[in-house]
C-alpha cells in the first residue's frame, strides 16, 4: 500500500463551499455597511439643516417672533423667484425670512443635487410670547430601508409629510429668549 499526499476532490470541494459562504457572508455585510452609512449621512444632513433653521432664527428674532418662519417647506415645492437676496443688502425682519426659508428649500432639494435629503420636509412651529419663544422643527425624508414605526413617530410623520415605513423623522426643539 502507497501514502497518499495530497488533498482529495472531496476535501477540496468541501474547502471550497466553506470559503463560498464566508464571501457571501462579508458580500452581505458589506452591503448593510453601506446601507447604514447611507443613513447615517441622511440623518447628519437633517441635522445641519435642522440647526441651520433653528440659528438663523435666532439671529432673526424680530422675524421669529411676528412668526414669519411658521410652516411647511417640502423639497418637491417650486423655487420662490420673489424673493430679495439678503447678501450685501438691507433688509426686513419678513425679507431675511423669506430668503432664510428659500434658502432651506435649496439645501433639501436631493433632486438638484444640492441636497442628501429625498423627499424632505421641513416643518417649523412656534409658541410663546413676547420675551421668549419655544421653537420646534421637524424634518422628514424618505429613506431606502424600511423599519417599522412605533405609535409615537407615527403622529409626528402624519403631522409633517407621510407616514409610512420608509419615512424618517428628526425634531429639534430650542427656546428663543429675547
């Protein structure tokens, strides 16, 4: 009788299926690593925005407080031409609105590839008085992934876009002193 060397068809074949299913395995995770960085910067860019609202009304308090910010700004809503450009000129407490939410309205277009949002909407509400003012902003967009809402995001969604599996929400509440 001889030794054999060597590696049989059957273990070589075995082998083989091993290292298939760890490659499709790292295929797999590779893909939800990408999923989730997508999301990631979904939520990062909400949050620019977001703080990007809630800041230029605090530098606007005379507008912020007569409620010019007050509604809905969606990212499928035609571009304003009417508005004044605020840029090396003097304007209103109503025109540094205007352009401010014009402004918003361009950074979450991600069909003009100015912004990452799709299907955004931006809502701002406010409540207070004349010294001091509780501003809220919620953004909404749509994501590629579906998760399922709970009842408490539910209400929000409805109240500012849709509600549905795919769509994602970010609040942001700040207070405004004067």
């Amino acid at each position: 009788m001889r030794n054999q060397q060597g590696f049989t068809l059957l273990e070589t074949l075995i082998a083989f299926i091993v290292l298939v299913f760890g490659l499709l395995g790292a295929i797999a995770l590779q893909a939800k690593a990408k999923q989730a960085t997508y999301d990631a910067m979904q939520r990062a860019a909400a949050l620019g925005v977001a703080n990007d609202v809630i800041e230029r009304m605090k530098a606007n308090t005379e507008g912020a407080l007569a409620g010019s910010y007050n509604g809905n700004i969606a990212s499928s809503d035609t571009q304003d031409g009417g508005y004044v450009s605020c840029i090396n000129s003097g304007c209103s407490a109503a025109q540094i609105a205007s352009f401010d939410i014009e402004h918003w309205r361009k950074s979450i277009r991600a069909t003009d590839n100015t912004g990452s949002l799709s299907d955004a909407m931006i809502c701002i509400t406010t409540n207070g008085g004349a010294d001091n003012l509780a501003i809220n902003v919620v953004i909404s967009w749509d994501s590629r992934q579906e998760l399922t809402s709970n009842a408490g995001a539910g209400a929000v969604k409805a109240d500012c876009g849709t509600n549905d599996d795919r769509r994602r929400v970010l609040a942001l509440n700040s207070f405004l002193f004067v």
